[in-house]
C-alpha cells in the first residue's frame, strides 16, 4: 500500500512540475478569441478585478491581428480611424485616454493615401478608469466596446468593426 501511494505522490509531482512549465504566467488571462470579421484575435488580460470605490483600475485587451493584416492605433490622423475602448459610466466618474503598448509604427497607408499609425503584431489597449467614490461593495458588470479598424497589408481591404468584451468589477 505505502509503496502504490509513493508512486502515485511521485507521479503527481511530476505531473504537477510539467503543468506548471506549460501553462502561462498570467493563469488571469482569458484565451485567444478570433475576430474574423476584422481579422484579428483577442484576449483579456484580467477578466475580473477588484477595488475600492474611489480607485482607478485599468482595464486591458491585447489584440494580435492575423498574417498580412495590421490594426491603427488609438492616435487618430487625417480621417484614419483610432481604435476606441467605449465603455458604459455607471462605475466610472470619467477615463484617462486609451493607451497601447507597444508603440505603435508610423508608415503610407494606401487606404487613406496618407501616413498612419499602425500595429502589425500583438498590441495591449488599456483604459484606465476612475472608479465613482460612492460605489457600494458587491459585484458590477463592465462591457467594454472595442472599436476598431484592420487592414490587409497585400490587399488593402480594411475592416471595421465593434467588439463587446465583458469584465467584472468587485468592489470591496
């Protein structure tokens, strides 16, 4: 009997010690979720947060278009449409401006015959948000729209398109 359990513990173990050599450093983040309409794939970072009333919390999507497409920043230039996080106020007292990380490239956009900015690989778009100070403890749904515009650098068919994303806030 002793010698099946030390099996067994040994096999857990092991088991155990290759789950975590796989599995990702952000156990928080949700999985990849195609876009197929604009051609790119998402993920949110951190589905669920807690705070207190009154604090500011960032909410993050990372965004990673598909092969030979791009996506435009959140800086708008010459008609060329910015990705936008809209979100409904019932949390929020008001917003910082949407950021992105990494930068984005600057480059001729022959859909707008004009410069733009542009991601090419993978791009997290927060919003930080400032929490109203008299939120009562307890759960509250946030949706999120994602407004944004992809484009194919072979083709220059762009697309556009509004992405609802869910979080949850606590607040305690």
């Amino acid at each position: 009997m002793l010698k099946i359990y030390s099996h067994f513990l040994i096999f857990s173990i092991i088991t155990l010690a290759i789950l975590s050599a796989v599995l990702p450093v952000n156990s928080f983040a949700q999985d990849w979720t195609d876009m197929n309409r604009v051609k790119a794939k998402y993920r949110v970072t951190k589905p669920s947060i807690s705070a207190k009333s009154g604090e500011k919390i960032t909410l993050e999507i990372e965004v990673e278009p598909f092969t030979e497409w791009y996506i435009y920043s959140v800086k708008e230039r010459n008609g060329v449409p910015a990705t936008m996080m809209l979100l409904d106020m019932t949390v929020a007292d008001h917003l910082d401006p949407t950021s992105e990380n990494p930068l984005p490239t600057e480059s001729y956009d022959e859909a707008y015959d004009d410069e733009a900015y542009k991601h090419y690989k993978s791009v997290t778009f927060s919003q930080v948000i400032h929490l109203k100070k008299k939120l009562k403890k307890g759960k509250y749904p946030i949706e999120v729209t994602l407004g944004l515009q992809t484009c194919n650098s072979t083709t220059g068919q762009c697309v556009k398109d509004e992405i609802p994303i869910k979080y949850e806030l606590v607040v305690k």
